[in-house]
C-alpha cells in the first residue's frame, strides 16, 4: 500500500535531515526524536574523549574527537566527508535566508532534534554538532603539522556489518593529517563563522 496526495513529499526534506541525528557519535538517540522506538540506542564510542594516534602515523598524543557524525556502518568518522556534508548544510542555510523562501521550513523547532527550540535554528543546531567535532581534530599547537587535520578516527579494524555504535568495542585511533582535511575545515570554519557571526 502507498499513499496518493498532493503533499505527500512534504515531511521528505525532514526524513531526510533526520539521517544526521540518527549517526551522531557519542550521544544517545533517543525518543522523541528517534522516531520510533526500535530507532533509538545508547551513546556509541564515548571513549572517543582521549584517541591515541595510529601507530606510525608520526604522532604520540591523544585528542578529545567526541561528536560528529558517523560516515557509515564503519562507525568511522572522516573529516573529509563530513566536511562535504556539512558545507552542503550551510549552503543550504544560507541560501534559504538569502536566495529563497524556505528558511523558516528550517527555523527552530522544525527538526526533531534535542536542540530545537533554543533560538537557533535546527539546520544550524545539526550542522554545529559536525563542525565541533571537525574543530577538534586539529593538530595542537607545540606538534609537527600543528594546526593540520586529521583525516579521520577509525577502529582498528573495520567493523562488523549491521553493529549498532555502542555494541563496538574496537581500540580506535587518529589517522594521519591530510591537506584533504585541513582544506575542509579551513572551509567550513570559515562559513561557519560567517554565519554565526
């Protein structure tokens, strides 16, 4: 069975906007924003506060990289990637305040997100939890390739098919920075600061 009605994509824009909460990192997913209740689970890789970097990778430190969002069932999580995702959230943002008509389909209150309804909007509130993340995985000050980013953390091995992230107990590590990664931050930060300045 399926429907037939003239708004039937209306919710469509939101399903879709819902697949960023559903792979956040380090948070429960919970109900009411889940959807449903066999959607939700508990906080995945909250050991993502102190990764090491990956042997031979030239580093010796650890970084808190909590947040962000996964890549996929790899329970990765790749600068690079997210930073496209994140761009294309901005832009859409910007352009529905500037160019459109739509912003307020993005306003707060509109995502089923913990966020909504602080004064931001939801689009924002979403993008904000992958540029935290993206933020922190920068080189520190003191380091060879200070201020380089990391390309990703990963599991040491790749992860089981169909795993949910707090079922994953594989030592994670930091990947060697890439100019790959330090371009998309240097990227999003800069849109990001445009438009919460």
């Amino acid at each position: 069975p399926f429907d037939i009605k003239k708004d039937l994509y209306a919710r469509l824009k939101y399903d879709a906007l819902a697949y960023f909460y559903h792979n956040r990192s380090g948070v429960a997913i919970t109900m009411p924003y889940a959807g449903r209740d066999d959607l939700a689970r508990p906080a995945g890789h909250l050991s993502d506060k102190s990764v090491p970097c990956q042997p031979g990778s030239g580093c010796s430190y650890s970084l808190d990289v909590s947040g962000g969002w996964y890549d996929a069932g790899d329970h990765g999580k790749y600068v690079v990637n997210g930073g496209i995702s994140l761009w294309t959230m901005l832009s859409q943002y910007e352009r529905a305040k500037y160019l459109g008509t739509s912003s307020a389909d993005f306003g707060d209150g509109k995502l089923a997100i913990p966020e909504n309804k602080n004064g931001v909007a939801d689009l924002l509130d979403e993008a904000r939890f992958q540029m935290e993340f993206m933020l922190r995985m920068q080189v520190p000050a003191g380091n060879p390739k200070a201020g380089m980013v990391h390309h990703k953390v990963h599991d040491e091995k790749w992860t089981a098919l169909g795993m949910a992230p707090h079922e994953d107990k594989m030592k994670r590590y930091l990947h060697a920075p890439s100019t790959a990664a330090t371009l998309n931050l240097a990227a999003t930060a800069a849109q990001a600061a445009r438009i919460w300045k």
